[in-house]
C-alpha cells in the first residue's frame, strides 16, 4: 500500500564522490520509468554522475545524479573554459552548486543504512555547509531539529539497498520524494523557503564534505586535457 507523509521534511546525504560532469543536449533529460514523480531536468543543464563509496573497503554504497540547470550550468561551463584556471578559486565552482536555484537529484541506495547513521552524516555535512557560509544558523536549525520527525517513516525498515531519493529544487521549492525498490512512496513532500535547497546542495561541496574532493578532481582533469 502506498504510504505518502504530508509533512515538512528535506534529505540529504553526505557525500564521498567520483564525479563525472556532462551536458544534456537532447530537449530534456531521460527519466528513469520509475521516478515519474519529478520533472527531469532542462535542456542545457550541466549532469553531475557520482558514486559514493565506504572507503575502508570501498564498497560501492550510493549512485547520485545531480543536474544544474541551464543557468548554473552556464556558469560552470564559463569556470571549466577559463584560460587563466590558477586564477579560478577552488571555491567558485562548489559556490555555483551550492547556490543553484534549478536542480535535479536522484540518488539510489547500493547497501543497507539505518536512520541514525543516515541521520548523524546529515547534520554533520549541514554544518560544513554552515561553516562555508552556504546555510545560516536558523536554517540549520530549522532543517536538523525537523529531520528526525520528518523521516520517522523510514525508521523501522531504515534505508534499504535500491531505494532512492529524488529531489526538484525550482527557486525556493524543494520537492523530496523518497521511493522503495519495490516502487512504493514512502515520502512525496514539498518545502518552500531557501533553507532546505541550501543544506541539501550546500552539504554536498561545503570544504570538509566528501563531495568537493571528487569535484576538484574532475576540475584537474579537466585542466590536464589537451
């Protein structure tokens, strides 16, 4: 039976990435069959395609999608094709993430991973994104204190390998919809105000959050080429 939670909440989920940056050509993203519940992103947006891994024994643990729209992705694409890249701050490009007010997130589970570890990696990476000055103080609050009632869903089953979450952020809205492998949903909520897209992108590249490290290396990469 579908179980749909009308109450406020927002996910997020921190973050140790190999990232791959591309570019939709074709009119809009492909979804997925089984996430019709949020719309793909736009043509021209900048395709971010991560894995998450346990680096102890690198075991495989998350896959994220992340797509900035057409104008974030405009100006990643300016800081990529700089000449002068000693001049671009490694902080420009996470900025443009964490500041995006048009984004697309699917991340789908690859292991098993109870609620109170999910939870604790949330608000650790929320005050990194505090400290970067992405999230002020009141947001962080507003978003950690409500994140436990907001996923009680979730706390029986934890979070299991093949469910996944999806996210539209559209200006100061953030739709979060949380799916079983089974297609079942659990959570379809939305939240309006800026603090809930800023601790979700700005937890993902803050310095300290593991999703920056694969970010400027994929930027190195991209300076080495010919």
């Amino acid at each position: 039976m579908q179980h749909i939670v009308p109450m406020k909440r927002t996910l997020i989920f921190p973050v140790m990435f190999l990232l791959l940056i591309q570019t939709s050509t074709a009119g809009v993203v492909e979804e997925r069959a089984t996430d019709k519940l949020w719309p793909p992103p736009a043509a021209g947006s900048v395709h971010m395609e991560a894995l998450l891994e346990k680096t102890l024994f690198q075991v495989d643990v998350i896959n994220l999608d992340l797509w900035l729209g057409p104008a974030s992705a405009d100006q990643v694409r300016r800081l990529c094709a700089a000449t002068d890249q000693a001049a671009v701050s490694p902080d420009s490009l996470a900025a443009v993430v964490a500041r995006s007010r048009d984004a697309r997130v699917r991340m789908v589970l690859q292991r098993d991973v109870g609620l109170d570890r999910f939870l604790a990696g949330v608000t650790e990476d929320m005050q990194r994104a505090v400290n970067a000055g992405w999230l002020d103080a009141e947001g962080y609050a507003e978003v950690a204190t409500g994140l436990p009632r907001w996923l009680a869903p979730l706390k029986e089953q934890g979070i299991a390998s093949g469910d996944r979450f999806t996210y539209a952020i559209v200006e100061d809205t953030l739709r979060a919809v949380f799916t079983r492998q089974d297609g079942n949903v659990v959570i379809d909520q939305t939240d309006v105000g800026p603090a809930h897209r800023r601790a979700l992108l700005g937890s993902f590249v803050a310095p300290g959050a593991g999703f920056r490290e694969g970010l400027l290396a994929d930027l190195k990469r991209k300076r080495e080429r010919p």
